[in-house]
C-alpha cells in the first residue's frame, strides 16, 4: 500500500471534514460535560449516514471493504471537531475481532449490525492498570461471563462487547451480549465517552480465540484500535496547535502580537514538530496493516500522537492566558479528550513496553 | 519481490562486499590523508558499480534512477561506516546546484563527473564570522574587474575546505541595495592564487571545517551562477536542496540498535538496564520519533518520484534528530556511570557514545541552528511574525552595526 494518500483517500478527508465541520459546534459538545450518559448522537448518525461504520468491513457483511487508511482520514477529522463518539473505535475493534477470529455463523450474526451502526460495540479487554492483562479480573465457565471490566470505553451504550477473559487456566477471547449486563456509569471528566464498569453475572458469551492465540488476537486489536485512535489525538493536536497559531497571530500585547515573540512562537513550531511525527507515524501504521510490524507501527503511531495531543492541548491553553482554561472557550474540551484518550486502547506506558519488546525480541 | 526490494538486496550485497577494503575496521589507525585517499577509491568504487549519482541524470553520469533508490541505498551503505563523508557536501549541495545553475555545460559536466568519481571535492562557502544565520548579512565582496571579478573577505566553517577543488560561494556584489537584493553566486577555484585556508579544531578534536580567506581573488564572470544581485534565490535553493541531503533520524548519531544493545549489556541496580523503565521509556519515544522522520522522509522521497512537490514537515529532520541525539548520548554515557570516561576522539560519532555527544552541540548549529529552524517554520509554515527587523529595507550599508 501506497504511503502517499490517494486521490479517493484525499476526498474521503475533505468530504468527512466539511460534513462535520458543517454539523458539530462546541456548544454542544459542553453541555455533554455535565451530565453522564449522553454522548454526541449527532456525530454516530453522521457516521452512520455517510457509511463510516462500514468504511473498513467486508463487503460480504454490508460494509465497503476499505481500511485502516481510509478510517484513520475520518478519525482524524473526528479528533480535530471533538466529535468522535467512542464507538468509533469500539464498535470498529469489536468489529474487526469478529470478523477475524469470528465463525461464519458469528460474522453473519454480528457484523451487518456493526456495519450499519445499529449495532454499538465496545472492547473490554483492561483491567486497571493493566491494558492487557496477565491474568484476566473475567472469568468464562461453561459460555458464561462473570466478574468485572473496568473503564469500558462507550460501555454505557453498547449491545455487545469483545471480551478479554480467563478461560479458567488459559486466555480466551468472547464476544458477549450486554443486553443483561450491570453498567456502573463513571463519572468521568470527558462524560460524552461513556465509560463504564461492566459487571458480568452469568452473561452468555461466544468464544472467538483460546490459548496462547488469544493474547496474540487481543494485541492485534488493540493495536488496530490504537492506530484509529492515534489518528484522532493527532486531530486533536492539530486543532490545538491550529488554534495556538490563530490566537498568537490576533492577540496583542506590549504594543504587537504575541506570536511575535519567540517564546510563544517557538512552543507553536514545536507544537509543529509533534503533530508532523505523529501524523507520518500514522499514516505509516495504517499502511502497514497485515504485515509483521504492524503493531511496532502502531506503537510509535500511538505514542507519538499521545505526546502530540497532551503537548498541543497543554501549550495551547498556557498561550491563551487566562481566557484559555475558561467553560466560554472550551479548549478544556481538547485537553479532557486528550486525557481520556491517552487513557483508552492501553496508555503510554503500556504501549512503550509493547515497542521496547519487540525491539528487543523479549519481555522486561 | 517489488523492484526497491531487489535494488535493495543487489546494493547490500556490493556493499558487503566493499567491507574489507572500505569498511570501519579497515579504516581504523588512518591518518585523515590516508583515509581520504581510500575514500577517492571507495568512491570511484562506487561510480564504477553504478551507486554514484544514483538519481541524478544520465547525461551528467547519474543513473537516472529515482530518490527511492537513492534513499534505499544510503539506508544499506550507512550500516557499514565508509568513509563517504568526505563527498557528502560536494555531492549533496554544490554539484546539484552547478548542474542547475552552471552555464558552461561542458565545464560542468567534466566536474560533475569528477566529482563523483571522487576526483574532485567541492565545498560550500556561505557562512561568514558576522553572518552565519543572518545569512544574507554576509561581508564578503565581489567588485568589478575587468571582464571578472575581485573576492576579497572571509569565509567561515567551510567543511572539507582543505580538501577542495572548487567551490560555491555568495559574495556581496552590491552594498547600497537591501542585503538580500545584493548578492551574487560564484564558483571558485580554491586552489586560485589569494585563497587561503585555514582548517579550525572543533570540540570534538577534528579539523574538517575551516576558515577561507580571499585576498584580490580573480574569477571572470563566466563563474556567475545567478544574476548580479540574484545571488540569494540560489543559496536559498542550496538550502533546500541540503534540507533533504541532511536527513539522518538518527541524527548523524548512533543507530538506536546500538543503545538497545548498551542497554542489554549494562547492570543497572543488579538487572539488565533493558529491563529499567526509565531506560525503556527512552527507547521507546527516540524509536516513535525516529520512525516518524523516516515516514515524512520516505514521503517526501515518494512525492518527488511521483513529480509532486514534498510538504514542508522535511524541514524538522535536522532540528527534531539532533536535538533527541544529544539527549540520548547523555543517557548513554549516564548508563554506564564510572566506566563512561573513556574517549577516543577518532571515534565515529555514527558509532561511540562519547563522540556523539561531545559533537551534537555542532550538529545543532550546523546547517541552521535550532532557533533559526524554529523561526523558519514557525514563520514560513504557520504564519507567526517575524522577529523585529531593524535591517528591513534597509541598504547594506545603512544597517545599524
């Protein structure tokens, strides 16, 4: 796959950018802050309407064959209008679980819904602190889920979710339905993402991987996942710098602009320095799905843009002065979202140990 | 296999087999001399195999082939420490330049071609005591002679001066006009009576700069490159053409293999230092930023092979690279605590620690400095202002000293 976008790719940038352009302001993205449970449905039934659900599903199941690519245009324009719901990436992670470790039966069950958006899936696969962990806090018995997932992104409205768990004595992957499951809201300071604990009792659940086979699946999506999500926080990032750079060039102080200082200019083209990284690094990760180093691709595409995103969204509000950590301008928006996704598909440390691994061929 | 995999896999086979003879053992205990006499070899090697001015035309004796192949090659011949150096400014800025700008064609081509058969080294001479990066606030003078010219000024931090055949200089050639207005492009010959060249010892103990005086230098005006007082387009296009030459993610620095491999041999605390989180997090982040150089690069290269113009993302190479080397030696150096004293000052920077280090401060100078870098894309990419100008418009001569 080619590293440079294609025309068709170029058009599905312009086009997303202009329709959410178009259909997402910041005063509707405030009021999400202060109550738990909603999320931006404006932006899903974009989503569902100009096809993103299907964008990187097989034909087969409803969806229209294209990739991480493709996907990763969208998601970065979703980052730059603060817009992207959760499902963006759960509901595409789930999707893509099923579709390659899933039986026909379950693709046939599964994927069409997840192609059109009617279906809203989440990935439960951390507990706590850890991404991924050694040993599963979900037990599978008998086809049945117990025990707690912490901090499930979109968690609050999905219909299924893709399930890390203990076999017991081995690693299984499952994908359950939630239509019975205990959702604990969080409180959480970025609300609109829908985090939630999920308490299994007895959940029915399908089987997707067992064994060793199955860290190795629940990696791989994560890693996909990553890669989407990295593409929004560079969004994000570039948004903040962009703001950084219209503010320094419009506001005036000790007689000229501030961005004719070096002190606010040089921290705007360091911002710079940040985005450029993590957008190549995306863009590389993306092209390079299916091949062996995709998820040392995704590793660096997730940590640069994580160091992207906090960067641009800290230096962004400091170079707005006081104005910048105000409810009347909003740019607290892009520094909770950057938070909540660094947080989400494995945090900095975790994805730093995934790339320390496998440059050195083994575990600390 | 696509065709750059097989490109690929034929030139690393050559330059296996250019090890022994050209390889970093073999040229270990040489005097500089001695190794830039291996080097002419080395480099006629090279020409003879067809891996010299690989994307260059054919009629100037390139190969004609793309900047992927190119890039592909310099990957595979960096892994081995030849001594191609000495030929990097040469081949990198002046000789592209003179195929673009020089006017007698058949003069160009016998120096185009000599250059690349190592025959010849080519210098820069841009950077002046009073402007290095006020570049275009450089002091030395070209005035009218005759059907030439007379040089008369200095030049400074000049790579592989003493070793130069020619060079490309930007002398004042109109000190009434605003300083950038007033500029003209040369070549020279630097082995032309009244230049004289003075090699400077840097930090690291190396002399490979220098300083170049012109003392009533004459040159007729067929060296002009540019048009009178159209001297600064030029030098502008030679920095260009260097913003995608200069591009190393290591920084001209050690791999990153390298400080994975300390990291795997060193004890820290009673463990392997690999295990140590801090020492991960570092690898970690200089791989994410490495790899992230190497994408714009590879883009860039991409676009240009497909006719397209690249974006201006190549101009953080130098500064973002070099700055995290510096950083990374330190560690190195910290890591091995009481057993990092050491140093070899005919160390390759490319492969010691030590040397990396004690040498970044001038990799972050060289060829822009991090704060003209900033400048240059904070003003020209993002539209900030520029710093306060009191030379603006001003005649050379008129500037404020």
């Amino acid at each position: 796959m080619s590293i440079l976008y294609d025309e068709g790719q170029q058009a599905i940038a312009t086009e997303s950018r202009r329709v959410l352009e178009a259909r997402v302001n910041k005063d509707e993205l405030l009021p999400l802050l202060e109550v738990t449970g909603k999320y931006h449905d404006g932006f899903w039934n974009t989503a569902k309407e100009q096809g993103w659900t299907a964008l990187a599903l097989p034909e087969a199941y409803g969806g229209l064959d294209l990739g991480l690519v493709e996907l990763g245009l969208i998601a970065h324009q979703a980052g730059r209008s603060l817009s992207g719901a959760p499902f963006l990436t759960g509901s595409f992670g789930a999707a893509k679980a099923i579709e390659l470790y899933g039986s026909d039966e379950q693709k046939a069950k599964y994927l069409p819904g997840l192609a059109s958006g009617e279906t809203i899936g989440a990935v439960a696969f951390a507990s706590g602190s850890n991404a991924l962990p050694t040993l599963p806090s979900v037990t599978l018995t008998d086809n049945r889920l117990d025990g707690t997932s912490t901090g499930v992104a979109g968690g609050l409205a999905a219909d299924i979710a893709v399930v890390y768990a203990n076999g017991p004595g081995m690693p299984v992957l499952v994908v359950a339905d939630l239509t019975n499951v205990a959702r604990n809201a969080i409180d959480s300071f970025d609300n609109s993402r829908l985090y939630a604990d999920l308490g299994f009792a007895g959940t029915p659940a399908e089987t997707l991987v067992v064994g060793g086979a199955a860290r190795d699946a629940a990696l791989h999506v994560l890693a996909l996942q990553a890669v989407i999500t990295a593409h929004e926080q560079t969004g994000g990032a570039e948004a903040m710098m962009e703001i950084a750079r219209d503010y320094a060039v419009t506001r005036r102080a000790f007689g000229q602009v501030i961005g004719a200082f070096q002190s606010i200019k040089h921290r705007i083209a360091e911002l710079y320095g940040f985005v450029e990284l993590a957008r190549a690094n995306c863009i590389h990760a993306a092209s390079r799905e299916g091949q062996a180093d995709f998820v040392t691709a995704a590793a660096a595409a997730r940590i640069s843009a994580t160091e992207a995103y906090d960067s641009a969204s800290r230096d962004c509000v400091q170079i707005h002065g006081g104005m910048g950590v105000t409810w009347e301008l909003g740019l607290h928006l892009h520094t909770r979202r950057a938070r909540s996704l660094a947080i989400e598909q494995g945090n900095l440390l975790f994805w730093e140990d995934v790339l320390v691994d496998r440059l050195t061929g083994e575990a600390a | 296999m696509s065709d750059l995999d097989a490109y690929r896999t034929k030139a690393a086979a050559w330059l296996e087999s250019m090890v022994p003879t050209y390889g970093k053992e073999a040229r270990k205990g040489l005097s500089v001399e001695e190794d830039l006499a291996i080097a002419r070899q080395y480099q006629r090697a090279k020409f003879d195999a067809g891996y010299a001015g690989i994307n260059w035309p054919t009629e100037y004796g390139g190969q004609g082939l793309g900047h992927l192949e190119k890039v592909t090659f310099d990957g595979e011949e960096m892994k081995h420490g030849f001594p191609s150096f000495y030929f990097g400014i040469s081949l990198g800025m002046p000789i592209p330049v003179l195929m673009q700008f020089g006017s007698d064609k058949e003069f160009v081509k016998e120096r185009v071609l000599k250059a690349l058969k190592g025959e010849e080294i080519w210098c820069q001479l841009f950077s002046e005591p009073s402007g290095g990066s006020d570049l275009a606030g450089l002091r030395t003078k070209a005035e009218a002679d005759g059907n030439g010219w007379r040089i008369n000024g200095q030049k400074i931090w000049t790579s592989w001066a003493q070793y130069s055949d020619y060079g490309v200089i930007v002398v004042r050639t109109d000190p009434n006009v605003p300083k950038h207005k007033g500029l003209t492009y040369f070549w020279v010959d630097m082995k032309a009576p009244g230049v004289t060249v003075r090699p400077i010892k840097l930090v690291g103990g190396d002399s490979h700069v220098n300083e170049v005086f012109f003392d009533d230098v004459k040159i007729s005006d067929d060296h002009r490159m540019s048009p009178v007082g159209g001297g600064f387009a030029v030098a502008i296009a030679t920095l260009m053409i260097e913003r995608y030459v200069a591009t190393d993610s290591a920084g001209f620095g050690p791999h990153l293999d390298l400080f994975v491999d300390l990291a795997k041999d060193t004890e820290l605390n009673g463990k392997p230092a690999i295990e140590d989180g801090r020492i991960r997090q570092q690898i970690a982040r200089n791989y994410a930023m490495r790899s992230g150089l190497q994408s714009i690069t590879a883009r860039a290269m991409a676009m240009m092979q497909a006719g397209m113009v690249p974006g201006p993302e190549g101009s953080l190479n130098k500064l973002v690279a070099v700055r995290s080397r510096q950083k990374l030696s330190e560690l190195a150096i910290d890591l091995q605590g009481s057993g990092g004293f050491a140093y070899d000052d005919h160390a390759s920077q490319k492969e010691n620690w030590t040397s990396s280090w004690i040498n970044a401060p001038t990799g972050r100078i060289a060829g822009g400095s991090d704060e003209t870098l900033l400048n240059t894309i904070a003003e020209k990419i993002l539209g900030l202002p520029q710093d306060h100008r009191p030379d603006k418009g001003v005649p050379f001569n008129q500037i404020p000293a």
